[in-house]
C-alpha cells in the first residue's frame, strides 16, 4: 500500500512539474512566452523540495490525499475556461440582487460574465498577473508575504503556477456599499480538472468591505481546486469574508485563506461546507499588530462520503486582541469531519482574549468526526479557553417536540436548523444566508 | 494562635436510594495559619457519596476558606438509573494556603447526570488546585456530564492548576468540560474606582460575582455568612 | 472647568508627560490627536488618577479644586469618566449590578438618596435606548467575552448612566465599523449638554465628521505642540504627523 500510495503521489507531482514548464514556455496562457517574477521561480523551487504529504505527516493525520491524486488531471488552459456560456453559469449563482459580480472559470477571469456596480472610488479590481503594474506597492508588499510557500505544499504550487485571480483594493476611509461576490467555477465537463486561482484583498485604513467566495463545480468529472486568498486589512479596516462550497460529489477543494490584521482592524470570516468530495480549508490569521478582532464561524453540514477539514490558526502575536471561533457540524450518511484549532498566544501578546469552540452532531453511526484543539500559550494575562463537544440529538428534546404533536423528521430538522442557526446568524448578508438555510433545509426534509 | 499544626479528618458518607434526595452543603473556615504559613489546620477529608436506587439526587456544595493545607474530593457513585449527581464548591486560598479539591463522578447507571462547578480564587502566595474525575462506565447509556472549572487569580505569586480527567467507556456519552482563567488586577480595582466605588466594595462586588453560581446553591442564611467570609479571607490582597 | 498647566508625568522613572497645557470649558469638545506613543492614554489615566503615574510637576485644578489631591473614586464622584481604551472584563459581574453599584456610591457620596430597583430600571431603559444596546448584553459579565464594538458601546453606556461633567474618551472609536461608530458618536452627541464637557482622544478623523470638535490638539512627545479647529483634523488625515514632527524640531 505504501509504494502504490508514493507512485500516485510521485506521479502527481511529476506531472505538475511537466505542467509548469509548459507554463513557462507560455502554451498554458495564449501562447507568448512568459517571464516568472523571483517570487514564483522561489515558490517552484519551494515546490519542488516540499513533500505532498500523507497521514503521517500530523497536519494531514484525518485527510487522506490518496484518491485525489492518483486522478489523471489536465490542467486548466484559458482557452478551455472560456467555454462556459452565460447560460450554464446561471444554476452556480446565488440570487446576490445589486452586487459587484466576479466570475472566474478554471481560475481565469471572465470579464463577459462579471459585472461591476460600486464606483471605482469604492472598489478597484485588476486580474492579480496584471495587478502590479499598478499597485506595485501593495503587491510587492503583501502577495505572498503572508500565505506561507516555504513550507505548504500547496500553496507553493499556487504561487509558482497561478496568475489568475482577483487583486481588490478598497481605498482608505472608503465603505465599499456593495457587496463583491467571486464565484469560482471549475468547469469538468470535459474532463478532469485543476484549477488554480490566486487572490488578495487590501482594505485600506478605515475602509470597510465584504466579499464573498462561492466555489461550485460543473460536469461530471474530477475537479481540483487549489486556492489561495490573502486578505490584509490595514489600521481600523473592517473585512468580513464568507466561503461557501456547495460543490459535486467529485468534486476537491484545498484552500488556503490567510489573513493579515493591521491595528484597530476587524476581520470576520465564515466559512460553509456543503458538499463535496474532499475539501481541507485552511484559515490562518495573523494579528501582529494591537487591538484587533478576529470571528471565525464555520458551518459543515455533510452526508454522502464527503469529508471537510477545517484547520484554522488564529496567531496573536500582539497585546489587547481577540478573537472567538465558533465552529459547528452536522454529520450524516460516511461523511466524515475533521476540525484542527489553534490558538497561539506569543509572549508579546497580554490581554489576548481567545476563545474557540466547535460543536458537532454525528447523525450515522458510519459519519465520524476528529476534533483537535490546541492552544498555545506564552503570555500570562490573558483570557482564552476552547471547548469542544461531539454528541447526538438530544434525546429528551426531541421527545418533547414529538409529544406536541410534530412528527419525528420535522422535529429532527426543527432541532438542527436551530443548531446551524448559532452560525447562520451571524451571516450579515441576506442572499447568503437564505442560499445556505435553503440547501440545509432542504437536505434536513429529505434526508432526516 | 499557635505555631504548630493540628490535623481535621473527617469521614461523611452518603447513600440516596430510590428517589431520595441528599443536599449537604459546608462552609468551612478553620484557621489557616499566619501570613507566612506558620501554623494552621490540616484538613484532610473523605467525603463520598452513592445514589444507590433509581432517579436518586446527591449534591455537595462547599465554600472553602480555612485550613493551612485542604484535601477534599466530595464524589458521587451514580449506580441507581436516572440518578444525578452534583458538585458546587468555591475554594478561596490566601497567604500560604493549599487547596487541593475537587470531585469524582462515576457514571455507572443508564441516563445519569452529573455537573461539576469549581471555583477556585488564590490570592497572595497560594496554591489552588481542582482535581477531578468524570468516568463513564461500558454499560452506563446516555450518561451526561457538564463540568465548569474557572480560577481567578489575585496578583502573580499565586499558582491555580486544573487537572480534569475524562474516562469515557460508553459512546452515547455527552460529556462537557470548559475552563477558564481570569485575573482580578490592579486594572479591575482602577475601572471600578473610576466609576466611582472604592477598592474594597470592588474586591467584595468581584468575588462574589465569581461565585455567585456556588452561592446560590447554599441555603440563604448560609449563603450571606459564606459572601462576608470571601471578602474577610482576600482582605488586604488588592491594592 | 478644567486647566491643566505645565504637568509633567512619569511612570517607572520614564518621564511620558513633559509640560502639558490645556484648558477646557463647560460645554467644549476637544479632540487630542498625535502619533502612538505620544502620552495621550497617560493623559487620561493622570486625570483619572492612575497610581501608577508620577506627577512630577504641574497641577490639574478642575472646578476650583486641585483634582491630583482626589482619590480615583472621588474623581469619578466628582463627576469625571473615562472612557477606557481597553475596557477591562469582570467575570460574574453583570454591567447591571456593577452600574447599579457605581450609581448609588456616586449618590451617597453628593448626600442622595440611593435608587431603588424600579427606579435604577426605568433609568436603565432610558438609556439603553439612548446608546441602542441590548438587554442582553447588560446582563452578562462585565465586557466579559464582548467584541470590541460591544465593549466600547458599553462605555458609552456608562457615560449615559453616570452624567459625568467631564468625559474623557479615550480611542474609543477604535476598532468599531462605521454603522457602530455613528451609534457611539450619536450617543454622546445627545449627552452632549451646556454644563458638561468632552475630550475624546482618537487616531481616526472620521469620528471628527459625527463629533464636530471646537478644537483639535497635537500632543506629541508629552506636549501639546499645536492646536487649532476641525480643519487641523482633515490635515493631519491627509498628510499625516511627519510636518508637524519638523515643525517641532525646527
Ligand atoms: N507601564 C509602563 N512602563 C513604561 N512605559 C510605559 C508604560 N505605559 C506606557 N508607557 C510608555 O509611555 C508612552 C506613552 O504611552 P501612551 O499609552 O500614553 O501613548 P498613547 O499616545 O496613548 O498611544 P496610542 O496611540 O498607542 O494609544 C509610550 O512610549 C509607552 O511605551
Ligand atoms: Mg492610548
């Protein structure tokens, strides 16, 4: 088992370093040739040396690569991504109403299918390979400064490989009115996948903005999604971030989002799991500077074989922050779920106030759910505390809805609706909030 | 007083059968010793108890205030089905003092209960420990648990420690534990001060907010005696 | 109502405060601005009566008398609150019973009656109102667990409660968006009256469009090195503290 596991893997990689060549000499974009930054030749070259990890290693200890990347995969061309039609982009979409709209396909931008509303005194956008022309300040002084090449995988290959993907910068003092929705298709009706989109978003000091990620996936075939978003907030900026995966049965997705707090600076993030094949979310904050708050919701409600890894990272590296995670699952049918916290507190960091909890409830007796904790503490006046619970519906409740009159399955979808609801709450857009409560909802009438 | 040291152990035991109810609740303030630890009770415990028949109800409360070094873990057999079991206790450790209390709950019957709140309070250069036990038996089916351990610190020479174990043995078990530290400093006095309450109404109206879970659990005269003990222990510990 | 003149302040030997000159007056706002660092928290923790600080030199006379000879409690008494950058957590005391607490010793102490229950909630709702904070909130812990935006709406709640003559509000708009800074700033705007004065330290121009200030002040290396209206604000916002710096050192 093992040798076939490190062919699959040898494999894999084999082909990804074929792919970047073929990248370099320009075929995979339009053609002409193209000249890679040091920053992406020091990424391949990270690339090379890193391993793609197994169970073994502690960080993938719950997350099983193995059936991923034994895959035959393409990998995505531009030319291929502009095949989907305004027509078949219709199903993937929310119903956002006056929105900024960006749509990238396979991680290539589509210009034709976005749609921007807010002024640009509000909001610039630029294609993140063309971006630093410019904003060679913000680029040079925050891509890839954050989300760590030097020892993930996966992120190595995003920032050696990908070009395509959104640069947003909100000026200072500006409130961004309108919401910006990127969905984020991969599109395998023709064959199996690899998709690579790279973004990063820089609110300005007292800016305030919202974003939300949607990623779906189209056809029949394998899809793999790699994707890495930055988010940097500068002094007394307000982000709220949403990443919602409502993907196919075939679908993977490992994502990393990283985060970059700047003083008096607020950051919320929430993060949906609908369904999929494989998805690993990595969220990773880092607070270096004073005064800064940090949310981090989650919601996982899972069935079928779907498996979610949640592993987040809140680093406190400066006094007076904090921060509270909230995550919550619903397991049901052979899904299983994994949640990975940790909260650092570095010395520097007194008065830190952290607090995480996860909550699950396991529905199948085949569902299965890891839960890790960890906090790591170096200062000594601080406040943090984690609480994690793993259980089933209560009983008694359940009883008690039952002797009123309300039939087992409603009571059951009565209960879990109220259990998401701790999350769904603190969604602050209605369009996402009601897409979200309806597939749950509807997966509770049919499935409980 | 005087200088050497006197020894307190006492043995309490207690049974619930069927539908019986046990309430035993303590306050307990002997003395601790001077300020450098000379002196001083040792108070060494046995105190257990069992719900022997169906739907029966043990509870211990405590207020720990006295004593040079305290030894006590009030536990609860929960043999009988639907049984519970309870323990609420505040421990206040000053000067040189020792707490190390805490409690044990073995689930052995079906849908038994159990919930643990600890609080503990050190102050000057005490030592306060909670040390407990949550065990859930194979056979014990729905067993539930909640246990809530906060310390609160006064000053930095002090030490809390919380050494919960968890033996789960049964998987429809639902068990919770959750803790907390906090530190009661200089800046809390400062706020209070600043909205006009001086230092010792602050102390008071702090700890006694800490334990008001505990505290309400002890029948009402009790309960008064135990808030003017909290505020005589930690006297002279701020500020 | 208050002058500050010449006040020098240390702290661990550390002179923060070099000479600091200020005179507010009843019904004034003042916004104090400056780089991190420049004294503007010891400041406020000097009026307050912070025992950590050393006053080395000068003297605070607020209403007519020397307020560096009051304990912090009867400052607070006497009618000044400070708004705190970092308002501390008190678990297991609710903001109600605290305030109820802090409200009744401020009126022992000008020889009134304490209120009852019913009274101190009819208040309370009043006020809530006022700040639009939830009931909820003010039955929980003292700040305990609150976010940043709840924790600063608190203080202001406060400020509600106890009609303070000089509030000192010390970033509190620090870290809010822009939907809670307008709460926080409508508060105070409406407790804004002719008999009481406010002095707001902030780093964000922004909450001078919602709070118009009479005057605008730069303290810098533990001095006020200038002052002027609102438009001094928008400079500053625009081209930041670098001229002001060489202006000093020049
Ligand atoms: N306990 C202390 N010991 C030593 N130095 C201190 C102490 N507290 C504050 N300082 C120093 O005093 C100076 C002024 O601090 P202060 O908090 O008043 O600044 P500030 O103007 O309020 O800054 P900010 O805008 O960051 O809130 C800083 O250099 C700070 O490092
Ligand atoms: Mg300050």
């Amino acid at each position: 088992m093992t040798t076939t596991s490190t062919m699959d893997k040898a494999d894999f990689k084999s082909k990804l370093l074929t792919h970047f060549d073929t990248f370099q000499r320009g075929a995979a974009q339009d053609n002409s040739p193209r000249t890679l930054s040091a920053l992406q030749q020091d990424a391949f070259q990270h690339f090379r040396t890193l391993d793609l990890p197994t169970t073994r290693h502690e960080e993938w200890k719950y997350t099983n690569l193995r059936n991923l990347l034994q895959n035959d995969f393409s990998f995505a061309t531009a030319r291929e991504a502009s095949a989907l039609s305004a027509a078949e982009l219709a199903p993937h979409l929310m119903e956002h109403g006056d929105a900024n709209v960006l749509v990238f396909v396979n991680g290539f931008y589509r210009r034709d299918l976005s749609n921007l509303v807010s002024p640009v005194e509000e909001l610039h956008v630029e294609n993140i390979g063309q971006a630093r022309e410019k904003y060679t300040e913000a680029i040079d002084k925050y891509f890839a400064r954050v989300a760590d090449y030097q020892k993930d995988v996966f992120t190595a290959m995003n920032t050696a490989i990908s070009d395509n993907g959104a640069f947003i910068f909100v000026p200072a003092n500006k409130v961004l009115q309108k919401p910006v929705y990127l969905y984020f298709i991969t599109d395998a009706t023709r064959g199996n996948v690899v998709s690579q989109p790279r973004n990063l978003y820089v609110l300005g000091r007292n800016s305030q903005a919202t974003f939300v990620e949607s990623f779906r996936t189209a056809g029949e075939y394998i899809g793999f999604t790699n994707v890495v978003t930055e988010v940097v907030t500068q002094e007394n900026a307000v982000a709220e971030y949403y990443k919602i995966q409502n993907e196919t049965a075939n679908a993977h997705h490992i994502g990393t989002t990283q985060a970059l707090q700047g003083r008096d600076s607020k950051f919320s993030s929430t993060t949906i799991s609908l369904s999929g094949s494989l998805i690993r979310n990595n969220l990773n904050i880092v607070i270096d500077a004073e005064n800064c708050e940090s949310n981090l919701y989650g919601l996982y409600v899972l069935n079928g074989k779907t498996h979610v890894d949640n592993h987040t990272l809140v680093d406190h590296a400066r006094p007076h922050s904090y921060s509270n995670e909230l995550y919550k699952g619903i397991l049901d049918g052979k899904s299983t779920g994994v949640f990975n916290g940790k909260i650092m507190v570095r010395p520097d960091a007194q008065k830190t106030n952290a607090f995480q909890t996860n909550r699950n409830i396991v529905l199948s007796p085949e569902a299965a759910m890891n839960t890790k904790p960890q906090l790591e503490i170096f200062a000594d006046d601080v406040k943090c505390s984690h609480g994690a619970t793993t259980g089933q519906l209560d009983e008694e409740m359940l009883f008690y809805l039952r002797s009123r009159g309300i039939g087992q399955k409603a009571a059951k979808a009565l209960l879990m609706q109220a259990f998401a609801g701790d999350v769904l709450n603190h969604i602050r857009l209605e369009p996402v909030r009601n897409y979200v409560e309806n597939v749950i909802q509807n997966r509770f009438h049919t499935n409980a | 007083m005087r200088d050497e040291h006197q020894l307190h152990a006492a043995v309490v035991e207690l049974v619930a059968h069927t539908k019986a109810e046990i309430k035993y609740s303590t306050v307990q303030n002997w003395y601790p010793g001077d300020k450098e630890g000379k002196g001083g009770i040792y108070n060494f415990v046995t105190k257990r108890g069992i719900c022997m028949g169906d739907s029966a109800k043990i509870s211990w409360t405590q207020v720990e205030t006295g004593s040079a070094i305290t030894w006590k873990y009030p536990s609860v057999i929960l043999k009988g089905d639907n049984s519970i079991g309870e323990f609420y206790s505040v421990a206040v450790t000053n000067n040189r003092q020792q707490a190390d209390t805490g409690t044990k709950m073995i689930h052995i019957g079906k849908n038994t209960k159990s919930r643990i709140v600890s609080k503990g309070i050190s102050a000057g250069k005490s030592q306060n420990s909670y040390r407990g036990l949550v065990e859930v038996h194979r056979r014990a089916e729905n067993a539930r648990n909640f246990s809530q351990c906060d310390s609160l610190l006064m000053g930095d020479k002090c030490g809390a420690h919380t050494f919960p174990y968890l033996e789960i043995k049964n998987s429809t078990a639902q068990v919770e534990h959750e803790a907390t530290t906090s530190k009661i400093g200089e800046d809390q006095i400062f706020y209070c001060n600043q909205r006009g309450i001086d230092t010792e109404a602050a102390v008071a109206l702090i700890v006694n907010g800490y334990a008001k879970e505990v505290l309400k659990q002890l029948p009402m005269e009790f309960a008064v005696e135990a808030q003017k003990l909290l505020a005589i222990s930690l006297e002279g510990s701020v500020g | 109502m208050l002058s500050i003149r010449n006040l020098h302040a240390a702290i661990d030997g550390k002179e923060i405060l070099k000479g600091l000159n200020l005179e507010v007056k009843a019904g004034e706002i003042h916004a104090i601005m400056g780089p991190n660092g420049s004294g503007k928290s010891t400041l406020a923790s000097v009026l307050a009566g912070r025992e950590e600080y050393e006053v080395t030199d000068g003297e605070v006379i607020y209403n007519g008398t020397d307020l560096l000879e009051l304990s912090p409690e009867d400052r607070a008494r006497e009618g000044i609150f400070l708004a705190f950058q970092y308002p501390v957590e008190i678990p297991g005391v609710s903001t109600t019973n605290f305030l109820k607490t802090a409200v009744n010793e401020v009126r022992k102490y000008r020889g009134q009656e304490p209120l009852d229950a019913v009274q101190f909630l009819t208040r309370m709702k009043e006020k809530m109102k006022l700040v639009n904070i939830d009931q909820a909130l003010l039955s929980r812990s003292l700040n305990e667990g609150f976010s940043g935006g709840e924790k600063k709406r608190n203080e202001i709640f406060q400020l509600a409660m106890l009609e303070p003559k000089l509030a000192i509000l010390d970033e509190t708009d620090s870290g809010l968006d822009i939907d809670a800074l307008r709460i926080v700033a409508e508060g105070v705007n409406k407790l804004r009256t002719r008999d009481n004065a406010v002095v707001l330290v902030t780093h964000y121009q922004r909450l001078l469009d919602y709070i118009v200030p009479d005057f605008v002040h730069v303290l810098y290396k533990g001095r006020i090195v200038k002052s002027g209206t609102k438009e001094l604000a928008l400079q500053l916002e625009e081209k930041g503290y670098d001229w002001i710096k060489e202006e000093v050192s020049a």
